[in-house]
C-alpha cells in the first residue's frame, strides 16, 4: 500500500454539484483536504497517489483503470469498486434490485407492443427515453409523470434513507416537488441492497401504479442527493472510510 497523506480526500464529481460541495465545506472545516476530480476526464495515478480515500461518486470509464489501480495499490475507495463495474449494467442493476425484492417492470429486447422506456445498457450511454430506441425496453408503468427518489448512505454506524417527489424527466426537466416519508419496506429493502453489496451510498429510482404498488426501475451510485438532507451522513460516511478513522 502507497503512504498517503491522511488528511487528502479526492471526489470524482464535478467541482459545483451542490451536495457534495457542501460536505466537502464540511470535510475542510474539519481539517482535510479536498480536491474535485472532474468524471468526464481521465484520472491517472499521479493524480490519487496522495490521496488517503477516493470518493468514487460518479464513474465513466476512462475513469476505471485509476479505480482499478487505486484497489491494487490499497488507495481506498468509498464505494466499492466491483459493484460501481457491475452497477453500471442497467440490467444487472435491475437484477439486484429483484433479488433484495423489488418489483420491476417486464424487459424486452426488442420494441414492444405496449409502451415503453428505452434505456441504453450502460448508465453512461444516456437517458432513458419514452418509446425510444435503447440496448433494451422497458414495460413503461401506468402512472402519473412522478418519480420518487430513494436514497441510502451507510454512515459507519447505521444505513440512513431520505425519500423525494420529482417531477419524470420523460416529460421535460427534472422538477423537485417535495420530501415524502419513505416507505418501511423500501427501505428494508434499499438497506439489504446497500449491505449486500457493500455499498456506502447508493440511490433508486421508483414510480407507484395506480394500485398503489411501487415498481424499482433504475438503481444509481452517481446519486446526488439533492433536497435529501442526507449531507450529515455522507460527511460521516466519508470520514469514517478515511484509514485510521
């Protein structure tokens, strides 16, 4: 393992997304250093060999063979590596949402009849698009045009969920509408993902049918958090990764 300067802490996020801006504010008044690594650029080695803990925010991948370096030379990573890989994989992520126990909408890979999303395979091959063209398609739920947007940050002591309202981005720029109580069997089930995986902050994407049934259809670990409140976590959720902590 490289020695590293304890009090340096790298976010692959860009430098103006407003939650992790606050808690890196956080992060300097406690003592640390923070430096903003843009994740539409190439992360080489020399720029985290310094770095005592990498928060792996958001990842495309030219950023994989820094990650993967950072994992063989002990350069810790706040959420784990394997999962981020597998994450990205809209369907693989749609998977372990099943298997924690969520219900998602039936998939094709060819157009259906009945209305759908498409979504590209990867999380950073675009948007999902209604009645588009995608890797695959998605049984669009009969709903009203809300998203809610769960999210969870293991804190080193406990998994914390905070729940939102937004407006779907299939119609038009995402709006936030309100903070709404989260559920207690999505969070059990959000929790089970988080431990199974090993995650520490993740978020998912759901929509309520008009029997009242709440269907998962996209699972995040680029999540932002906005509006969620969960900045005291995700402070404390860093910090307790840092070595030593």
């Amino acid at each position: 393992m490289k020695t590293a300067d304890a009090e340096q802490i790298g976010i692959l996020c860009a430098d103006d997304q407003p939650v992790f801006t606050a808690v890196a504010s956080q992060l300097r008044d406690a003592g640390h250093t923070v430096r903003f690594f843009n994740p539409r650029f190439e992360l080489s080695p020399n720029h985290i060999d310094d770095l005592a803990l990498l928060v792996n925010k958001q990842v495309f991948p030219l950023n994989l063979p820094a990650l993967r370096y950072a994992r063989r030379t002990g350069i810790p990573l706040w959420n784990n590596l394997v999962a981020t890989i597998a994450l990205s994989s809209r369907l693989i992520g749609l998977r372990a949402l099943e298997t924690v126990g969520f219900r998602t909408p039936q998939i094709t890979f060819e157009k259906p009849v009945f209305e759908y999303i498409a979504k590209p395979n990867y999380i950073w091959h675009g948007d999902p698009e209604l009645n588009g063209e995608g890797g695959f398609y998605q049984e669009r739920i009969r709903t009203e045009p809300i998203d809610y947007k769960y999210y969870a940050v293991n804190d080193g002591t406990r998994v914390q969920t905070a729940a939102k309202c937004v407006t779907s981005k299939l119609h038009g720029p995402k709006r936030f509408l309100n903070q709404v109580r989260p559920k207690p069997t999505i969070t059990r089930r959000l929790r089970r993902l988080v431990n199974r995986l090993d995650l520490r902050g993740v978020g998912i994407d759901l929509v309520q049918d008009d029997k009242d049934r709440f269907w998962a259809v996209d699972v995040n670990l680029a999540a932002g958090y906005r509006n969620s409140r969960l900045e005291p976590a995700l402070y404390e959720s860093i910090r307790v990764n840092l070595p030593d902590q």
